[in-house]
C-alpha cells in the first residue's frame, strides 16, 4: 500500500513537471503569437512614420541641391532656412558673407626670446607686476624683432594695467597700434583689437565712457568692414565682447545713438549667430571628413540641432559640400505632431537613430525601452534607422513575466507539497514496521513471561502431587515459590490488561483524595520481603502528610512497575531509595537505583509501548516494554507528569509528579 503511495507520488511529480513544461511551452507560444500580431501593427504603423519623415528629409535634400541654383542666380536667397556650402578647403562659399581667416596666426618666436620672457611672464602670473613692466620695458628695449616687440609692448601695457597704472597702460597699449599695426599674440590673436578693446576698457574704466563707446562701435565696424585681419573665430569672440561694452555703456539712456547702436548690434548679431553655425557646421565637417568629401548624404546630431550634408556638384565651384541646420526642437515638434496626427501612435514612441547610433530626434522619452521594430527605410540617408517601440509589447512582457513567477511558484508549491506527503508517508511506513517488530517482540516475550512462572509453579505443583514434599519447612518454601510467581504473573497480566484499556481509551479511573504517602509505603511493603529476599534495600524517605486526588490502584501500579524496573535494570547494585515529597504545586515520588542507567537518546523512547532498549541486561532481564508506557498513561489521567533523570552505569531515578490543585488541572512543567 505504501510502496503503491510513493510509487504515486513519483508519478504526481512527473506529471506536475510535465503539466509545467507545457504550460510554459502553451505560455511562451501564446506570448510568441501575440508579440508577432503587435509586430506586424507597429510595421503598419512604422510605414506611415517612415513616409512623414521620408518627405521632412525630402526636403532637406532638395534645399541642399538647390544650393547650387542659389550661388548662381537661379534661385532666390530664402534666410528662412540654414544652409551652407563649403569648398574641399572649407571656406564658406555659402551664405555670401565675406569670410574672415580661416586659420589662427601663430607668430614665430626666437628661443632665445622666450628664454628671456617667460620668466618675466611668470613673475607677472604671481602678482609681481611692478618688476614684470620694468622687465619687459629692459626686454623690449634690446629686441629686435618686430613681432617680438609687438608682443613686449602689449604685455608691458597688460602688466602696468594690472599695477593700477592706467595712464601707462593705455599709452603702451596705443604705442603698439600706432607701431605695430599687424601684430600677433603667441596664440595667434591679432594684438591690435586686442590692444583697442583693452584701451576702450581702460576709457570706460576712467571716465571717459563717450569716447569708449563710440571706439567700440568704430572698432566693431572695422572689423565688420574687415579692416582688421582676423580669423572667423576672433571675429565672433570680439564682437560678443564690443557688444557687452556697447550695452553696458548704452543700458538707460536714450536717443538716436542708442537707436543707431541697436540697429547696429541686430545686424552684427545675426550675421554673428549665422557665422557661429557655419563654424561649427565647418569644423564638424571638418574633423569627419578631412578630406573635404562625404559619400551620400548624412544626418548628424549637432547640441540641440539636425545638421543634414551632402557632397553636390556646382557649376562654378566643381564638387562643394551642401549643408542644412534645422532646429532640432522645431523639427522634432513638427514631426511628432505630424505622426500623432494620423492617430496610429498612442501606443507607440518612435526615435531615429543615425550611422553612429546618434538620436536624432524622437517623438517620446526613451530610456529604458528597445525598439518593439527596427528598419532602414530606403532613400533615407546611409545607416540611418527609424525605431519604433509599442507599449503593448512592454505590457506583454510584463504580465508573461508575471505568470511566469506565477507558475513557478506554483509548480514550487505542488512540488513542496508532494515532497512533505512522500517524507510523511516513507516515516509512518518505517514507523509501522517498527511497531510489527516490537509487537512480535511483545508476544514473543509475553509468551515466554507466561511460560517461566507457569513451569516453577507446575515443578512445585508436581512435588506436592507426587508427595515428595517432606516437611513444612520444605512446603512453605514450595508455596511461597508459587505465592511469588503468581505474583508475578498477576502482574505482567494487569500490566497487559491496563495497556489495552489505556490504549482504546477504555480504562476508568476512579480519584478520590488519599493520603499519597500511605499509598506508597503500602505498595513498597506488599514487595519489600521480595526484594529483601533476593538482597535488595529500599530505603525510604516518605511524608506522610500529603493528601491529593489520585486513583489508588492505579498509583499503586505505577510504583510497582517502577519498583520493579529498579530492580531488573540494578546490575550489580542492590540499593534502592524511594522519596515522596512535596513542592506549593505537586508532590514527587522519586525511585532511584544505581544500576545501569539509559543513555541520553533513548530517555524519550522507553515510555512508548513495546520499547525495550536493546542490549545485553535487557536481553537478559524479564520484562514486555509495557512497564514505563503504563506509568505516562496513569500520570498523564491524574494531569500529572512522569520524568526521568538518569546516566549511564551510574543509575536512574524515576520521578511522578502528581498536581496537588488537581481540582483546578493544572499542569506543570
Ligand atoms: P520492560 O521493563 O518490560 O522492558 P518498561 O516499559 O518498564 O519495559 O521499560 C522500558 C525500557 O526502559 C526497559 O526495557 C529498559 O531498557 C529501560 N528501563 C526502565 N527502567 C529502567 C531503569 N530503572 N534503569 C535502566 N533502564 C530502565
């Protein structure tokens, strides 16, 4: 039956394994079918995104290759739109502004120069700027170069600027103008609107803020009527500059100067803004293509704008680079609201990616989601890629994940519940095969029980029957032969009699409240002449003073069976003690040996049925393994609890603890 159960359990297992494995296998299938049909949607829809963006890039490359109409009078100027056209040198040949250099101007300086000035430089650095002018004005008066004395004049004007000597510096400064009109800085800036720009400071400085700023507007004008030579780059840095001087000095006045400067300022300013992007439309050009050629036509992701560039042909200039700029927030507005506009996408986010995996634009955030689709279409520009995301498909992932868990843990539970049920089922098995041998042991011993006391007393019977029996000192001996293993007998038949009861709950007790102390010394006086006779002491410590509800029999019972064991199981010892005390709580009988004890482990065991420790005294000694389980059974009816202490060779004791409130039942420890 048992070995069928687990033969069951096994095929349980499997089958929830099997179920499972399916399960998943239908689950993943099902997710599989779904995200194909989501797919498929996000490609309709992907086509429609590609058509809008198709024509927005359309047209970016016909403003591109129209740049070529525009250079040559075919077409007309539109400032609307952004575009530039670089020859292979990348000098802008589009818009038709004039263009300022395209390098910086770095001066050669003599060794033997810098040998000399670099120390004065660093003494200027670290405040010293007194020695620092004195140094320069020494330097400057034994060079000969003329760069390398435009360089000491303007830092001669810097240092004594920096002393506080504005006088000085201002006339070092116009010294340098007036001398070296075409002067460069180490780092190739050009000293004279340096030198303009510092005097002008100076004059703002010292009062004379008139004449600061109409400089600044003439200096600004220059340099607009490129009078000055300069390079792109010092051309925006110094007119950002003039302006800021120019406001400051304008700030709350009024008048037609005011008006001029303003109008001024506007146009400076978008040719300024126009002249900043070609630089950095040139220099991104640039550094990708240093050769001066893209292939195709590109997109690239340039701070917050579209830079779109393509390699066109031009009558006049041969093979030019065509550049548009579109404002990447504009565009993207434009082209989210545009695809919203079809009403495909409240499900979908869609983002453009170039060749270096740069996002160009896209219509929602997109952080932490892949693209659900992903395609080039075709006529976009090289590597360029449109990725569309559909919430739906996070959604499928996120509830397949989440039965996913659901399955495990179920799969988890069934598994675990299986397993308890096979553990329950293999311990009852091992216990039940424990108790078929303890019972053959019990009947094998009970029969044998029987058989010794039945034969001493059938010899004894014989003798009086055949009349061997010669004397009175020789019958008595005869009876009390008799008298002891009736005795017995008596109770091993009690014994098995009261463990039937007890077990099928059967037994009635009857409590009354006796004096406990009576009890015990009258069941310890019924067995004293035994034990005496085969060499046994039973020492006694008794208070005769406690009264509690028990059931006289049956404690009766419990101290012979104990009585009994102390006598079976005392080895070599013949010393015996029975106690009877009492506590607030509960009295405690106490029946000590000093035989041969019980080990740790198996203290617990020998109060159930049958159990017998297995070793050689045991083996020796009479006895069905009903004794102790009896005890428990009667001291468990009077609420009470049966505890054993004992060691190994050295002795036991047995102690009954009977409650003394029994009325109020209560148990104790
Ligand atoms: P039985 O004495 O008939 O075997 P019991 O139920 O009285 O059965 O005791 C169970 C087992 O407990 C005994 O077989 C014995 O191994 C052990 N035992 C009981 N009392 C003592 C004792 N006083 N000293 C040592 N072992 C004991």
């Amino acid at each position: 039956m048992r070995k069928k159960l687990i033969i069951l359990n096994i095929i349980l297992i499997l089958a929830a394994i099997c179920l499972s494995y399916f399960g998943f296998k239908t689950a993943n299938l099902q997710k599989m079918e779904m995200a194909e049909e989501i797919k498929k949607q996000t490609l309709t829809s992907g086509k429609t995104v590609s058509e809008i963006i198709g024509t927005a890039l359309d047209d970016v490359e016909k403003d591109i290759s129209g740049i070529p109409d525009i250079l040559n009078g075919r077409e007309k100027f539109n400032s609307d739109k952004i575009l530039f056209a670089f020859d292979s040198k990348f000098n802008v040949i589009y818009p038709g502004f004039r263009t300022y250099r395209n390098e910086l101007k770095i001066p050669g300086l003599s060794p033997d120069f810098l040998g000399k000035f670099n120390p004065i430089e660093e003494m200027e650095i670290k405040g010293d700027f007194e020695t620092a002018a004195a140094s320069y004005e020494n330097l400057l008066k034994e060079t000969e170069s003329p760069n390398e004395k435009a360089i000491l004049q303007f830092v001669l004007g810097r240092s004594l600027r920096k002393k506080g000597d504005i006088k000085g510096a201002l006339s070092a400064y116009r010294e340098l103008i007036s001398q070296f009109p075409d002067s460069f800085s180490p780092d190739g800036l050009n000293l004279n609107i340096i030198s303009h720009y510092e005097i002008i400071r100076l004059q703002e400085k010292s009062g004379g803020s008139k004449d600061a700023a109409s400089d600044a507007v003439s200096l600004l004008q220059d340099m607009q009527n490129f009078k000055a030579d300069i390079s792109e780059e010092e051309s925006v840095y110094f007119s950002k500059l003039l302006f800021d001087v120019i406001a400051s000095l304008t700030t709350g006045k009024e008048g037609e100067k005011k008006n001029e400067l303003e109008k001024l300022r506007d146009t400076v300013q978008k040719k300024n803004e126009l002249r900043e992007k070609s630089i950095l439309v040139k220099n991104t050009l640039r550094e990708k293509y240093p050769e001066g050629r893209q292939n195709g036509f590109c997109i690239k992701k340039l701070d917050n704008d579209i830079l779109f560039f393509k390699t066109i042909e031009d009558e006049k200039y041969g093979k030019i680079s065509g550049a548009e700029l579109r404002l990447g927030n504009t565009m993207e507005r434009d082209m989210t609201e545009k695809i919203q506009a079809t009403g495909l996408f409240i499900d979908i986010v869609c983002w453009v990616t170039n060749k270096e995996n740069e996002v160009i634009f896209q219509t929602d955030k997109i952080e932490s989601i892949s693209p659900t689709v992903s395609s080039s279409p075709p006529g976009w520009p090289d590597g360029t890629t449109l990725n569309l995301h559909n919430t739906k498909m996070k959604n499928l992932e996120d509830s397949s994940r989440k039965r996913m868990i659901m399955n495990i843990a179920m799969v988890g539970i069934l598994f675990f519940i299986i397993m308890l049920s096979s553990i329950l089922n293999l311990k009852m098995t091992m216990k039940e095969i424990e108790l078929s041998k303890m019972k053959t042991n019990f009947i094998s011993s009970v029969s044998h029980e029987i058989r010794l006391p039945l034969s001493t007393i059938k010899t004894a019977n014989e003798m009086f029957v055949s009349g061997k029996v010669k004397d009175d000192s020789q019958a008595r001996k005869y009876y009390e032969y008799i008298d002891s293993e009736v005795g017995r007998l008596e109770q091993l038949i009690n014994n098995v009699l009261d463990f039937s009861r007890s077990d099928a709950g059967r037994k009635k007790y009857h409590f009354k409240e006796e004096n406990l102390g009576n009890i015990v010394n009258e069941s310890v006086g019924s067995v004293q002449a035994l034990f005496e006779k085969e060499g046994f002491s039973i020492g006694k410590n008794i208070d005769g003073n406690i009264r509690a509800r028990v059931d006289e029999k049956s404690v009766r019972q419990a101290v012979l069976n104990l009585l009994d064991n102390a006598k079976k199981y005392s080895g070599e010892s013949r010393i015996i003690k029975v106690n009877l005390s009492r506590t607030d709580e509960y009295a405690s009988l106490d029946i000590t040996d000093n035989g041969i004890g019980i080990e740790k482990d198996k203290t617990d065991k020998i109060f159930d049925a049958f159990y017998r420790v297995e070793d050689e005294m045991t083996r020796k000694t009479k006895g069905v393994g009903l004794g102790l389980s009896i005890v428990k059974h009667i001291m468990d009816a009077h609420g009470g609890k049966v505890r054993v202490v004992s060691e190994k060779d050295k002795g036991s004791t047995f102690s009954l603890l009977f409650p003394l409130d029994f009325n109020n039942k209560k148990t104790f420890i």
